[in-house]
C-alpha cells in the first residue's frame, strides 16, 4: 500500500493549521485555498511545504511567508507529483 492522501480539504486545512499555528504569515495567506491546490498531498507533504514556505521567506530575508513563498514550496514539494501526472495522462491522449 502506498503513501495515503488527505483527499477532504478541511482534513488538509487542518493539517497545514497544525504545522502553521508558529509561522507569521502575510494577511492574504488563505489555507483553505493552499488546501485545495494541494489534492494530491499527503500529512507529510503539507508539513513539507509548510517548512519549505517558511525557508523561502528566510532565504529573501522577510519576517512573514507570503503566498508566493508558499506558491513557490507547493511547486517545488509537489512539482514531480504535478509533472508525473501529466505525463501519465498524456498515455490516454
């Protein structure tokens, strides 16, 4: 069996809020919508990128992770899961 993902958002968001809760986040930080971009996801993963955002912000030398630091951890957690996926899909094209 394989790695298991959260497949309802309010189990993703509260994931995210778990891992969230000690980071300051810029104002237009919507975990819902971070939750929804990120279906494929498992516990793990949301942990992953919840620290990977807060790198990002570190790494520009700013005190709040904004939406693209987490743009940016999404892409780069999940980016071969994303790629995977569409080059399966191409074999049924």
């Amino acid at each position: 069996t394989g790695v298991q993902t959260c497949a309802l958002p309010i189990c993703r968001i509260k994931i995210l809020e778990i891992h969230s809760r000690k980071i300051k986040m810029e104002g237009d930080i919507d975990l819902a919508e971070i939750a929804r971009m990120t279906e494929e996801a498992s516990g793990a993963d949301l942990k992953a990128i919840v620290v990977e955002a807060g790198m990002n912000a570190l790494r520009r030398g700013a005190s709040r992770v904004s939406k693209a630091d987490f743009d940016r951890a999404i892409a780069k957690v999940l980016g071969d899961e994303i790629q995977g996926s569409e080059d399966a899909m191409r074999m049924y094209s």
